[in-house]
C-alpha cells in the first residue's frame, strides 16, 4: 500500500536511466561519427556501442564505464568535435541524475567536469552544471509530486477503515439494542403489567444470560448501575462515580457484589452510612467503604460466605478481582477488573470462582499493578472498535491531519508550467538567438520571423496575466516563423551556428502547445521536416552535427513535455485522492458521531436499569409489589424511547413520544397527544432531556395523561399533564433544558423547555 | 335565552351529523338543517340558522375554504369542524373568519361552546387551536404579551381551564379574556370580514382591549 506511486516513479525513472543513455550515446556518436568521417570518429563510434552493453544490461559498472567513455571521447578527439563530446557529456550527466543518488552523483560529476575542463577548457562548465542541476531539479519535482498522492491515498485509505470500522461498531450495537428489546423491555412491560411474579423473575434471569452471554466491549455504564444499586439501598450511599462502560455480564457481577457489600454494612458495620467510588483506571476499580466496626476477614464465618461467593467469587468469574480489607476504622472493598485482549468474550459464565481463598492473591490478577502506570502500550482492549468514544480523535474529524492545500487542477499545473516556459523562452530568445541572428548575414523576412515570434511571446504573457487560456491556433505563427527564418538562412547554414530558429521555434511550439501533446508532436515534426527537407534542398552539408544538433534540442522539449504531463497526471490524481479522503472522513464522522449518539443514550439507561433486572431476576423484588411495578413502567418507558431514538425518520422529536405513549396505552393509561408548529432540528442529547421528564411522569400516570409538544420560532415545549402521584420528575435548570414540574388538584404538570435560539 | 340558539350542520358523513344533533340537542342548542352540501346552510330553514358547522373536508382532498370564505362574507357565524389540525390550515381558516375552529377529536364540550359563542358572535378557542396559535410563526402574526402567550401555552397543554388558573393564580374569567383578547388580535390582521370586525368593535367597546394594543 504504502509510496505506490513514487517508488513505481523512481523504479522506472532509475531503469530507464541506463538505456536511454545508451541509446542517446549510440545514436549522437553515429552522427557525430559521420560528422567527423575520420577512421578515428568510426572506430570510437563501434567503442562507444560496445560500452553501451553496460548501459542497458550492467547498471553496476554503468557509472564507471560512462565515465571513461566520456574521459576516452574528450581525450581523443579534443575540440575537432566539440558538439559531439559535449552532448555525450551532457546526456552522461543527465541521466545519472536520474538512476544515482546524489552521494554518488556529485563527486562522479565533479570528476568528469575536472577532466573536460583540462581537456577542452572550461566553456562547458556552464552548460554541463546547469544541465546537472535541472535534471535533477526535475527528478525531486516529479518525486515530490508522487509522494504527495502517495500520502494522500494512504490516508483516504485509513479514514475509509476507521470508517469501516466505526461501521461494524455501530451496527453491532444496533444488534444489541434489538437484543433488549426482546428481552429486558418485555420483561419490564410484563412486570408493569402486573404479569406473575414468579414468571418475571424467570424471565429476567433468562434475560441476564443472553445479555450477557452476548457481550458487546463497553456496553453497560457501570457508574450508572453503581449509582441505581447505591440509590436502592436503606444505607445512605455517598456515590462518586465517573462513566465506566463495560460489558453487561461484567456490570452485572458488579452490581450484584456492590448490593451483597452494602447488604454487609447494613448487617453488620453499625452505621447507616458508606460511600461507593466509580473509576475507570484500565477497565473498572470500584470501591466500596465504610467506617463501620469493621472485622477479622478470616474471623467471621458468615462474612467469609457471604464475601467468598458474592462478591470474590462473582468478580472472578468474569476476569476480575476483589480484595475486603476490615479494621477497627471500618471496611474497605476494593473491586476491579482490567479490559483484556478477550474482554468481548467474558460472560457471567466466564469461568466458576474457585473455592479456595489463596486464588484471590496469586498469579491470576490480570494487571499486575508493578507495571509502570505511564507505559504506552498498544492493547487490543483499546483499539479505535473499542475505545473510549470521549477521546478527541475519534470524536471529531481531526484537523491536523487536514489536507494543507487545496488539491492542484490541471488548471493550475499548466499555469505554472506556462508562466515557467515563458521565462525560458524569454531567455532563449534574448541571450542566446538574438546574437546570432545580428552577427549572422540572414534575408530580411528572418527580421520578420523575429518579430511574429516576439509578438507571440507577448501574446501568450498577456492571456498568462490575465489567465486566459492559450489557443493552438497560435502554434500557425511560430510555424510560419519557421519557414521565414530558415529560408532566409544564408545557404548551408542550417543547424550551424547561424540557424538561431531551429531550437527557438521547437520552445515556442512547446510553449503554447504542451497541453495538447498530440499537436504538439504534429507541429515539432513538422517543423523539424521542414529543416531537414530546407537543410537537404541546399545540398545537405555537416549531417553529424545537425543530427547531433536535432538529437540535443528536441529531446530537451519532448522531455518538458513528458515531465509536465506527468505533474498533470498527479495533480489529477491528488485530487481524486483527496476527495476519497473528504468522503471517508465524512463517514467516519457520522458513524462514529451515531455511534456516540447510541452509547450515551444506552450505556447509561441499560446501566441505570440493569440493577432493576438483577433484583427481578434475584426475586429480591417481586412484580407484584406496586413500587416495582412503578419501576418497571419508567424502565420500559426509558427503553422504548431508546429504540425509538435509533429510528431514522423526519421528525424524531415526535417519533420518541409517540413511542413513549405507545408504552404508557398498552399499561391501559389514556394519553392524548396534542402537537403544534412544525418540526424543528432538535440535538440527540436536547431530545434526551426534552423527553425524559414526560416519560418518567408518563410512567408514573394511573388513568388519564396528556401530552403536548408546542414548537415556537424560539422554543420547543414538551409538557405533560397526568394524574401521577409518585416518581415525579425534579424540576432542574441544565444549560439547555430547563425543566419544571408542579402538582395542582391532584394533577401533575411537567414540562421541559428549550430554546432554539 | 340559550334555547334561542339554532345551528345547521354541513358534513358528508351521516354519523358526524347524528354525533352532532345529540351533543347540541342535549345543550339545548337547536339544529335546524343538516346534510352533506353546503346548500342546506342556504336555503331553507338552514338560511337563517344563528350558527353553521363546516366540515372542511366535505368529500374532496382540498379544503372547502371557498365555501367558507362565502359563508363569512355574508356574515354568517361559522364554527370549522374538521379532521385535520395543520396548523397552516388552522389559522387560514381564522383569517378568513371562522370563529372558532374545532378537531373532531376535540369531544362535545368544546363544541357546544364553540356553537354558544358563535351564536353570540363571540370566538371561542379550544386547546388544539390555541396550540395553533402559540406555535404560529407567519410574519404578520400579532403581538401577544407575554401573559397572554403563557395562558395559550398553559391551555394548550393541560386542556383545562381551571388547571390553568390554578397555575397562573388567576380567575377563570382572566383566563377567558385573555383568549378572548388574544382572538381579538388575530380578527385585526388580515382580510376583512363581518364577524371579525364585530369581533374588534365589541371588544374595544367592552373596555377588554385598547386601541393601541391592535
């Protein structure tokens, strides 16, 4: 996965090294063996083919062996064939740019360049760096390019993972909740019913099973569960607890040990008094106190029971562990279990606690506590599926990680590539043709041909500026310079010193053409045809060196073009890569912001009610009991909103009461529903607290209720107006909802108010 | 003086009708015409009835609002008895005139009032329709104080006007005016229309609303 397209770039770029400076090479020393037409110039030509040999099959021994050959060129044949040596070189030089890093490529070039310049002089320095440098500029350029798409598909790649990922998360979850629908709804609406209690509690126990048997990581908030058994209590309970989620089978063993704990310090401490701690540490640490009497552990025979199979016991049988320590300053329990590797598949029926007391000591503790508290380590326990849904990263889009820039278009890698062409020409034109059209005998019409391709120049930086585009039809005019210029050449100069138009016009058709690299090649071969054929008319001349002089100008504008087509292509793909990126964000975003949507709302309800479940299924309450009934009713009410918060439809806010009055019908309570103003966008967690008061009231009504959602330009309203006496919902004042409740001739009024703006 | 009260019923439906001469028979109110075309409420015995109740939705999908619009027109004092209860149609209906707007679902009691009112020229607003009101958000809607909108808002919730008293600590009277004034300001706006501009002239005559709250 990881750098496809730059080492895919750098694979073919350092193979294609070889051979194209082995057939560079072979085909400048054919014309410049020609050129030459000595028996020295054809015998260094079948030389140099033979060194090519290492070029395209030894790329070992290719450096040391282009470096002789140029050392054996240069030596031999001096400055009778200046055009020849120095393309060689040139194109040596180029091409280890490409196929070597720099650590060999600039001590290997400074030698050659030491040996040229005692050869032949130093005129080749300039050139020959320049050259050096240029291609390597464009070398890191195209390589840069690359890596950029490289990292950006890479990480649209990651995002549309964690998206995947959060995916599957939130649909098992979904899975889950379907779960308690079949099972601990039903139980809780069958024991609000007033179903048999003998049947309820059945049911409940055979609900406790599968929940937990089917354990998604971190599904139970166990501080709410803590809290509603500590609430439950004739002890008065300090509660502190933190949101701990963890699998239902481990909070249900919890919850049982808590309620066996604080049974304790009912019966025995001596104090109506003790505090419960909830806290996260590497999965759960609860601890339950007193400053009771306290006891000898070991002393107290029916402690030991009741602690040994209550409390040691149950926490073992779900991978955790539980230490009482008791004094005469009172009672300290300490339970705790630590998320493991295999957290999803502990149930409650895990493992059976051993019946020996020195296990709770030994080896078995699953976090040693010596390990050093700050270690990162990577554990399966915390990975993105399972994590805890408050940490920054995977609650919102992370920004650092945002794309710097936006993704380069076509548009933009031709605008630099022209305004970079432009500068060239410029150059070109000024510094190195302008001397040779003035010291040279040319025809008038060469003067004219310098002037249309001026005026071409000023053209093409006139649309640059004002970022219009360039029309191939401009190309006619370097083309008509073409054939101006070389007629007027004085005869036999063709490719010699003189011609100042041949390289000029192949830049200024690259110029305005090399968008278009179809007619761009058109217009170079016809414009190269047209040389030669003028070159042949006149009776041909020099052969070698105008082919020397062909080879070196038109391979420099074909290479532009390539390069600049190979940035348009990445830039193309950049920005496919980069939207990929935006969309796999954008789902990340929404699956995990639904899946935080889903956890809060069941992590702490199922928390809060699975206390409830454990007393049903431990007959410690009976369904015929009117306090468990009222229970009930709320808990299937909570529940039944839960569901009806996951469907998806339009107008949410309404659908989760129409759910909660479903409920309340089926308890035989006549609720009318009365709504007003239209649908109004309303928050996941706003919705929670608008429904939640109408939904505890509503669970609480005996006859009649009814319930109105008023919708304002500035406030949402949700009132309730039932005939419940008990388990009337707080008055409060959050941030964003404020809640009120009060009692008039035996009706109780609720209402829970937002302000949309 | 209230057996004084005559009413004509136009509704499609055979049983809404029968519903509706036994509430309005058992509140002394008598119903002189009924049947399923608006005609009844023009010809007949149903011309000069003080009261009609129109079903919106005589048979077809749209609103019969043309037959309302014609009805007021003429002065005739209409209680909407309807099936739907937008709130956009609701306060349509208040616009072109209507004086009291009804849900089906809304029971006998708030209908015979309606009737009663109506027969006195009087505007009577039930629970859904202060509902409608107090969730209203058209540009032109009036100014309610802050009073007025929290004894729509109660009313509409708990559908009872002694709850609502209790709530507020105030009579049940000022909880009827407050409606009152509140329908006061909604006959202001918008179209003209005879029983709205009786509705505005009686109740700045009554002292119960000024000039300058309009």
């Amino acid at each position: 996965m990881r750098d496809v397209l730059e080492a895919r770039l750098l694979a073919t770029v350092s193979r294609l090294a070889g051979p194209v400076r082995g057939a560079g090479v072979v085909l400048i020393s054919l014309f410049g063996a020609f050129s030459v037409s000595s028996p020295l110039g054809w015998w260094l030509f079948a030389a140099v083919a033979v060194s090519t040999v290492a070029d395209f099959r030894l790329p070992r021994i290719a450096l040391p062996v282009a470096f002789l050959r140029v050392v054996v060129l240069s030596v031999l044949l001096g400055a009778d064939a200046d055009q020849w040596v120095l393309t060689v070189l040139t194109t040596t030089l180029i091409t280890w740019q490409w196929q070597w890093p720099l650590r060999v490529t600039i001590p290997a070039t400074a030698a050659l360049l030491a040996v040229q310049v005692v050869t032949t002089g130093p005129a080749v320095l300039v050139r020959a760096v320049l050259e050096s440098v240029l291609a390597r500029l464009a070398y890191e350029l195209l390589r840069r390019s690359s890596r950029r798409v490289d990292q950006l598909r890479e990480r649209a790649a990651e995002r549309d993972v964690a998206a995947a990922v959060a995916l599957d998360q939130s649909r098992r979850e979904r899975e889950y909740l379907a779960l308690l629908h079949d099972t601990a709804a039903a139980t809780f609406l069958m024991a609000a019913h007033g179903g048999n209690p003998a049947d309820v509690a059945a049911q409940a126990r055979r609900d406790l099973v599968v929940l937990a048997e089917r354990d998604v990581p971190g599904t139970v908030d166990l501080g709410a569960a803590l809290t509603a058994v500590s609430l439950d209590s004739t002890v008065r309970v300090r509660v502190d607890a933190s949101v701990v989620p963890v699998p239902a089978g481990v909070a249900l063993a919890f919850v049982r040990a808590v309620r066996e704990l604080l049974a304790n310090v009912e019966r025995h401490a001596g104090t109506g008094e003790a505090s419960v701690s909830v806290t996260a540490g590497r999965g759960a640490v609860v601890v339950v106190a007193d400053r009771g009497r306290g006891f000898v552990v070991d002393e107290v025979p029916e402690h030991r029971r009741g602690l040994r199979g209550s409390v040691v016991g149950r926490l073992e049988a779900v991978g955790g562990t539980a230490v009482v320590e008791s004094g005469a300053g009172g009672t300290v329990a300490r339970l705790e279990w630590s998320r493991t590797a295999d957290d999803a598949s502990s149930g409650v029926g895990g493992g059976v606690g051993p019946g020996d007391g020195a296990s709770s000591e030994g080896g078995a503790r699953p976090d040693d506590e010596t390990r050093p508290g700050g270690e990162v380590q990577p554990r399966r326990g915390t990975q993105p599926a399972h994590a805890d849904p408050s940490r920054p990263d995977l609650a919102a889009p992370d920004t650092s990680q945002s794309t710097p820039t936006p993704p380069a278009t076509d548009q933009a890698v031709f605008t630099t590539t022209r305004q970079v062409l432009l500068v060239v020409v410029s150059a070109v034109q000024l510094v190195l043709t302008l001397p040779s059209l003035v010291s040279h005998p040319h025809a008038p019409p060469a003067y004219l041909a310098y002037a249309l391709l001026t005026a071409v120049l000023a053209t093409v930086a006139g649309q640059v500026a004002a970022h219009t585009p360039t029309r191939a039809a401009l190309a006619a005019a370097p083309l008509a310079a073409s054939v101006l210029a070389t007629t007027a050449l004085p005869p036999g100069a063709s490719f010699g010193p003189a011609d100042w138009a041949f390289g000029l016009v192949g830049w200024y058709l690259l110029l305005v053409l090399f968008d278009k690299p179809a007619a761009f090649v058109g217009a170079l071969t016809a414009h190269l045809c047209f040389s030669v054929a003028w070159f042949a008319h006149g009776g041909g001349g020099d052969v070698g060196t105008a082919g020397v002089v062909i080879l070196s100008g038109t391979s420099f504008q074909v290479g532009v073009l390539v390069i600049t087509r190979v940035l348009e292509r990445d830039a193309r793909l950049a920005a496919e890569a980069a939207a990929a990126l935006d969309a796999a964000r954008t789902k990340e975003v929404l699956a995990r912001r639904r899946e935080q949507d889903l956890r809060a709302g069941f992590e702490g309800q199922l928390g809060a009610l699975l206390p409830l479940l454990a007393d049903l299924a431990d007959e410690r309450v009976g369904a015929d009991e009117p306090d468990t009934r009222l229970r009930c009713s709320v808990a299937a009410v909570q529940l039944r909103r839960l569901f009806a918060e996951n469907d998806d439809v339009p107008d949410p806010l309404l659908h989760e009461l129409t759910a909660c009055v479903d409920v309340a019908e089926r308890r035989g309570v006549v609720v009318s529903l009365a709504v007003s103003g239209t649908a109004t966008p309303v928050p996941t967690e706003v919705r929670r607290e608008l429904v939640a008061p109408m939904a505890q009231a509503l669970a609480a009504a005996t006859g009649r209720a009814k319930v109105s959602l008023l919708r304002t330009a500035t406030e949402v309203r949700v009132a309730v107006v039932a005939d419940a006496r008990r388990a009337l919902p707080e008055s409060h004042d959050t941030s964003a909802v404020s809640v009120e409740t009060s009692v008039h001739s035996g009706l109780v009024r609720s209402e829970a108010r937002w302000r949309t703006t | 003086m209230a057996d004084d009260v005559t009413a004509v019923v136009v509704d499609d439906h055979p049983v809404v009708r029968a519903g509706v001469a036994h509430w309005l028979s058992t509140a002394g109110v008598e119903l002189v015409a009924s049947g399923e075309e608006p005609e009844v409420a023009w010809s007949g015995p149903g011309a000069t009835a003080d009261v009609v109740v129109l079903d919106l939705h005589l048979g077809g999908v749209a609103p019969a609002t043309s037959e309302l619009r014609k009805l007021v027109e003429n002065g005739r004092r209409v209680v909407v008895y309807s099936m739907r209860a937008d709130d956009e149609i609701v306060l349509q209906c208040l616009e072109i005139g209507a004086l009291s707007y009804l849900t089906k679902a809304e029971g006998a009691d708030h209908l015979v009032q309606a009737v009663r009112a109506a027969a006195e020229g009087q505007s009577y607003t039930p629970p859904a329709l202060a509902g409608a009101l107090a969730g209203d958000r058209s540009e032109t809607r009036p100014a309610l104080s802050p009073r007025e909108t929290e004894v729509l808002v109660e009313w509409f919730q708990s559908e009872s006007k002694e709850f609502v008293a209790q709530r507020l600590n105030i009579t049940l009277s000022t909880v009827n005016s407050h409606l009152e004034r509140i329908r006061v300001k909604y006959a202001a706006i918008g179209r003209q229309a005879p029983t709205k501009a009786a509705l505005v002239a009686r109740a700045i005559q009554d002292g119960l609303i000024g000039l300058d709250d309009l």
